[in-house]
C-alpha cells in the first residue's frame, strides 16, 4: 500500500462522522437531511439514515463489502450486499449488488482511479464472489 492510500485512509478514518453529517445536509439542502452516517472503511460497511425533504419518516440503507479493483482491463465498482428498510428501495439495491460495474475509464483522470482502488481495494475472498 503506498503512502498516499494510506494516508487518505487515515484521514477517512479520522473524519468525525458529524462533520460530513454537516457538509452533506448542506449540500443536499431542501433535497434530503442526512440524520446518521456511518463509514467503516476496515469492515467496508456504510450505514445511511436520511429523510426526505417533506416526508415524516426516515430511510436507512446499509452497503457491506463493496471495493473499487482494476480486472485487468478497466477499473470495476462492486457491493456485494445492500439493504434497506423499504421494500422499493431494496429492489432497487438488488440490481445493483453482486454485479462490477465498470467505471468509464478518464485518461485525465487515471492517476486518481488508481488511488481510489487502492484506497477502496477487495480482499481475494470479496472478488471471487462476483458474478
């Protein structure tokens, strides 16, 4: 691992939740209002608790085991699992997990890629399990 990733792992770690908590309900302002978040980037595990502008209740979705790895060919997105605690949002999640998406591949910005799938790299384990 080199020291950039490594570095960027750190400072991930670090980052109070609340922080980003804030940064995004200004950026989604009159969208959503993200009530909780958390980012385990160890067990590669995101939980999201947010609330629709003008709606009562909130939704929680999870993402488990999910990494950024290179095939070889081009850079591939994967999350392995994915739930929510609504019916129509988990169909929605369910075609999206198991499956790597390629990333459109940027000559500009391929220096960058390379970071994010060494920052967000799968175990052995976690890319056999694709489809």
């Amino acid at each position: 691992m080199s020291f950039k990733s490594s570095l960027i792992r750190f400072v991930i770690k670090l980052t109070p939740n609340a922080l980003i908590i804030w940064g995004a309900n200004i950026i989604m302002k009159g969208i959503a209002e993200l009530t909780q978040f958390n980012f385990d980037l160890d067990a590669r595990k995101v939980y999201v608790q947010t609330r629709l502008y003008g709606e009562e209740h909130t939704i929680e979705v999870t993402l488990e085991d999910f990494a950024v790895f290179n095939d070889g060919e081009s850079y591939r997105f994967i999350i392995h699992h994915a739930s929510s605690d609504r019916p129509w949002l988990n169909n929605i999640l369910a075609k999206f997990t198991g499956k790597a998406w390629k990333i459109p591949t940027l000559p500009l910005f391929a220096a960058q890629l390379e970071l994010v799938a060494e920052v967000f790299s799968a175990k052995p384990v976690v890319l056999e399990q694709i489809d």
